[in-house]
C-alpha cells in the first residue's frame, strides 16, 4: 500500500538555526500538507500546496517557513530560523485529484529545538 | 473562524461497551469529516470518513453520523477492544479549500 515517508523521523536543532523536513508524497497525488502537533494536542494545519505554489497557509506559517517541491517526488518544509517554540511533531499529507478524497499522513518528523 | 469541538476529552470504557464521541463544526460548508485513530508517537490514521451528502457510514465495529443541520457529527465504537486504546480525532474540512481543521482529540481507555 501507497505511503507518504518522511525524513529524518527526529530532528534536534539549536534554536536559530534552519531545518528542512524532507516528505515523499503518495506518487500520484496532487496535493501536499504540511500540519504540526505540540506534544499533547490536537493537530494544526499549516499550509497547502497544489500545482507548485501555496493554496492555503495558517498564521502559524510565517515568514520563516517555506515550502517547495524541488522535483517530482520530494515536498519540504523549511524553517529558517527555528525557535523553542517550534518544537513538535511536524507531519506531511497528501491527498488525490479531487477535493473531498482522504488525506494520508506521513509518520512524522519529531523536532526538537534547543 | 472555523473551528472544530470535540467531546470528551478522555473516556474510559470496559472492553464490550460502546464508545461515543462527539464533534461539533463551525463552518457550514464544511463538506468532509474524517476521523483519525492515533496511537502514541505515531501518524494519525484514518478509520473512517463520511461526506456532506450522507447522514450515516458503518464499517464494522465502527460508524459515524452526521448532522448536517446541527453541525454535529459522531463517531461510535461497539464492541470496543483493549487495541482501540489510542487518541481519536474528528476534523473537518471547508468545500473551497482542502485543510483539515481537527477537534482537540479525545483520549480512548478501554480497560480490559
């Protein structure tokens, strides 16, 4: 079965420095998330992407995240300049052609800034 | 803004009874509730989803329903396991665009 993987599944940064959360969504799926969860809440929508650009982006997405798709396969989220704050579980989704089909989640990449 | 509540926060239930949990959305042209099992330190997974169009879905042990006029939708566990411990949560997502916004998760116990 089809899965969404990402790279590395933990990451530990020094505040200030910058990240990139690497994901592979499912092959033939056209759109791409990214979403985070501080420990023990609920999920948090950050930003979408759909045919090379960003559909939708939250407040949380600031200007020191950005996202790109620099090949076929690879979707990533970067973050410039991280802070304590950004410390979380971040997940990668994908979903099909047509708006009302099920999003998969990749395992996570846990990110620890310190 | 758009928003998504969920309730309980926690439940404990002995393996055998049922479970419910409850969601209540804000945006009315949200068109598609999925709910995610997540067990602890790993990705949510989806176990059942029911579009606007549709007042109920069964799988199993597993239903959901949903109330398009009250904004509620509802997802029911019959016969629960020991394995069904885990976090569950609702979400919903607008018609216009295609993010999930989740309900806060409710904490599933089921004690054996």
């Amino acid at each position: 079965e089809p899965e969404v993987t990402q790279t590395p599944s933990h990451q530990v940064t020094q505040m200030g420095q910058e990240v990139i959360l690497r994901c592979v969504p499912i092959s033939n799926h056209l759109y791409f998330y990214w979403y985070r969860q501080i420990l023990g809440q609920k999920v948090e929508f950050l930003v979408s992407f759909y045919n090379n650009e960003i559909s939708e982006k939250s407040e949380i997405f600031d200007d020191q995240f950005s996202v790109e798709r620099p090949d076929g396969s690879n979707f990533t989220l970067k973050i410039r300049s991280t802070k304590l704050e950004d410390s979380a579980m971040y997940f990668c989704a994908s979903s099909g052609l047509w708006t009302a089909t099920e999003a998969f989640f990749g395992q996570g990449t846990r990110l620890t800034v310190v | 803004g758009e928003n998504v509540e969920q309730h309980p926060s926690t439940l404990s239930v002995q393996e055998g009874d049922s479970a419910v949990i409850k969601c209540t959305y804000s945006d009315s042209a949200s068109n598609y509730f999925p709910w995610y099992k997540q067990e602890l330190g790993k990705r949510p997974q989806l176990i059942i989803d029911i579009r606007s169009n549709v007042g109920e879905k069964k799988d199993q042990r597993i239903a959901v329903t949903l109330n398009k006029t009250a904004k509620h939708f509802s997802l029911h566990i019959t016969e629960t396991q020991p394995e069904d411990s885990a976090v569950y949560f609702c979400a919903a997502r607008h018609g216009a665009t295609n993010k999930l916004i989740f309900g806060t998760g409710t904490l599933l116990a089921v004690q054996p």
